[in-house]
C-alpha cells in the first residue's frame, strides 16, 4: 500500500535544518524538498518520462521559489506529461526557442529580405532600398527581436517619416516592413505580421497627374514649337518627344547604335552602358526590358535633321559643352516654359505620353493591348502578363505611330479631335 504523504507548509520548509546527509522533504505528486548539509534548499520533481524512463526535474531554490510556485510548476510539468511531453525536454526546447528569438532581430531579417528581393532589382534600385532601411528602420527597430514587435512599435518610424513631410517614403518603409515581416512569419518566427494593420496609419499625398493640353490646343502648341527660337538641337528634342511619346531618361540616354533607320525602329534597351559622372545613365526602358519604338515618316524626319548634328557622337542628344555627356533632365521642360506654358499646370514633357495616350484611345481604331505595350506599361495582371509578355503588336504599334504623327500633323491646320480625325471619311461621306 502507498504511503500517504502529508502535503508541506511553508512553516515546515523554513524549519527544515542542515543535516550531514541530503534529506527530503515530500509534497506529494513527485515534488519534494531536498535539503543539503549546506543549507541549501532545492524543489524537485521524480517523474517518469513518456518512454518509461525515470526522470528528474529541478525547479529552483527555496525561498526564492516558494511552496506555492513548486507546486505551480509540478502541475504544469503534469500537464505536459498528460500530453506525451517530457517536461525537462520541454525546458530545452522553450530556452532554444526564447534565444532564438532574441537572436532574430529587425536588422538580422531586414538583411535577409533585402539579399533575397536585391536579386530581382537592379542595384540601383536595391540600395536605395537599402538606404531607406538603415536610415528610417534600423535605429528604432533594428535590434529588436522580431518576436516582440508590435504593430504600435512599426508606427514609430512611420510617424516620423510623416512628421518630415516624406509620405512618398512612409508609404515605402510600410511595404518593406510588411515584406521584412511576413518572411519572419515564413519562416517561423512569428505567428502573425503586425506590420499589415500599419495600412491607412499615415497620411497620404493626393496624387498628382502630369500636366497635358486639350486637343483643341494642339495647334497652338506646334506653331509655339515651330517658331521656337533656342537650340536647335533642343527644338528637335521636343519634336521627337511630342512624336514618339517615350519617358525622358529613355530619351536623354539615347544612343545612335538603338536606332536602325532602315527597319523603322528605335530599341531602348532594358539597361544601358553609364556614363562617368552622369547620374541614372544606366537606365534603358523604365521596366527594365527592351522596349521597341516604330517610327514613323515624320520621326525619322526629325532624327536624321538630329544625326546631322550629333551622328559623329553615340549620344543622340548630346550636351552643350560636353558631347559625351548628355542633355539636361530639365531641357524639354525648359523649352516648354520659354514657350509660354507653365509646366505645373498647362504642360510638361510627360504630359506629351498623357496626349498621345488618350488621343490613341479616344480615336476608337487601336487595341487596348498594343496602345500599352506602345506607352511600355507593365501588365498588372500577373497571370495575364504571362500570356501576353512576348506579344508586341508590332504591325498594329507601327500603324498607330503613324496615325498619332499624321494627327498631330492635321492639327497644324485646324483643331480636330482624335475620334473626328480616325472617322474623317465616314464624316466626310455623310456630308
């Protein structure tokens, strides 16, 4: 028959004195109090482990473990028996995993997300990224444990950054911290990314569209470029922008070798060879693909009145006082102002890609799919971008830039509207 234990009292514990052997003192349940010639009083706990071996737990000292918490960590040691877990076993696991986590900060996972995504940027791209983190991220959250960051935490550089006005960038350290976050979730460091109910928390820039004329002064706008009076070369630029409707870096880096006069077809090219000293002239097309320009009659008009002055150079618009240098980022703009447009407002050299757009659009002839390929938009759908990535519509792009110069030509006449000009002769017959 089992002996009956009689459970311990707090007064017994403190009574308990040095002898010259170890002695126990039992709680019942596996718990006792093991009391050593040094005075020193400690809490353990026999039990048998889930395969049948003898085990051993040891809780603490007394007093600094008192009666009541023995007995709190023999139940909980209990209920993790109950459920096939060895509580020693256990013990291990749960001081790997806390110094895991104090192991895994911001920083360590910030790293590890920037190397994994730099691998799909260009380097330009991956530090500026990288900037953003280390000057806006790191020195709250940087040495943080993942594990212990809360929402309210991630609001702190955030509120900072809109406190200097820089919503652009709140806006992009919210994305990188949900990206930096939801990977410490894959991989198991935490259960849930604090960082997705940061949506909405800072204020936002109301977006603002680039400046583009209505049709109806256009012509206006070719007798101001025709009976501009500053450098050829920048008249000419502005020519060709209005006609071939390409972003201004993809325009400025232009080199000779991209265009082939007999093909009709101007090829930027994803990246190009920089440029010593010239900042970003490494850029090609925007999305970092090839992207292929028809020309039309009246493009190439234009260009060869611009190989006439640069063609000994590789830059198609090189500088004033350096021809390997190319021109200003503001020479269109420029331009536009000494005109007479106000380039907030009324018109700016992207506004040009607004115009042609539209026009294309509202003309009624072309597919949804070749105008965005001419304009080199991305496909937002990624399934859909899948199919149609290799799909150029170059025949129908080659027609359509034709239309777009013929149009603007009839405009030196009269203003007409893209849909009248694209149904001229049905307008016509029914006159």
């Amino acid at each position: 028959m089992a002996r009956t234990v009689v459970p311990l009292t707090d007064p017994k514990c403190d009574a308990a004195k040095p002898r010259e052997k170890d002695y126990k003192l039992f709680d019942g349940k596996g718990l006792y109090l093991l009391v050593k010639p040094s005075g020193v009083k400690t809490w353990r706990m026999k039990y048998t482990k889930p395969d049948g071996r003898d085990g051993l737990a040891t809780f603490g000292n007394y007093p600094a473990l008192g009666l009541k918490a023995a007995r709190e960590r023999r139940a909980q040691a209990l209920e993790l028996l109950a459920a096939g877990k060895d509580p020693i076993e256990q013990a291990r696991l749960d001081k790997q995993e806390a110094a895991n986590a104090r192991a895994n900060t911001f920083r360590l996972l910030a790293q590890e997300w920037h190397a994994a995504c730099a691998r799909k940027w260009t380097p330009g791209h991956a530090a500026t990224v990288w900037r953003r983190i280390e000057s806006y991220l790191l020195p709250t959250l940087g040495n943080r444990p993942v594990a212990e960051l809360k929402t309210r935490d991630l609001l702190v550089p955030l509120k900072a950054a809109e406190k200097r006005d820089t919503l652009d960038t709140a806006a992009r350290l919210r994305q990188y911290m949900t990206g930096i976050l939801r990977m410490a979730v894959q991989h198991g460091h935490l259960d849930f990314n604090p960082a997705i109910d940061l949506q909405g928390a800072t204020a936002t820039r109301k977006t603002a569209h680039r400046p583009a004329l209505p049709f109806d002064r256009l012509p206006e706008l070719l007798q101001r470029i025709d009976a501009d009076s500053g450098r050829g070369l920048t008249k000419l630029a502005v020519q060709l922008t209005l006609l071939v409707f390409i972003r201004s870096s993809e325009l400025r880096f232009a080199r000779w070798g991209e265009i082939d006069m007999g093909r009709l077809m101007w090829e930027i090219p994803g990246e190009r060879a920089p440029i010593e000293g010239v900042k970003n002239s490494h850029r090609g097309s925007k999305m970092s693909t090839p992207h292929l320009v028809p020309l039309s009659r009246q493009s190439v008009s234009v260009l060869e009145r611009i190989r006439d002055l640069t063609g000994r150079f590789d830059l198609v618009f090189a500088g004033d006082h350096h021809h390997w240098k190319p021109m200003s980022e503001n020479t269109v703009n420029k331009a536009l102002r000494r005109m007479g447009y106000d380039t907030k407002s009324e018109v700016c050299g992207h506004g040009f890609r607004t115009m042609a757009c539209s026009a294309l659009v509202e003309s009624g002839l072309w597919s949804k799919d070749a105008v965005e390929r001419q304009m080199s938009h991305q496909e937002r759908n990624t399934v859909r971008a899948a199919y149609i990535h290799k799909a150029e519509h170059i025949q129908e792009r080659r027609l359509m830039v034709q239309w777009w110069a013929d149009y603007l030509d009839a405009n030196r006449v009269e203003a007409i509207t893209p849909y009248d000009f694209a149904h001229r002769d049905a307008v016509a017959s029914e006159i």
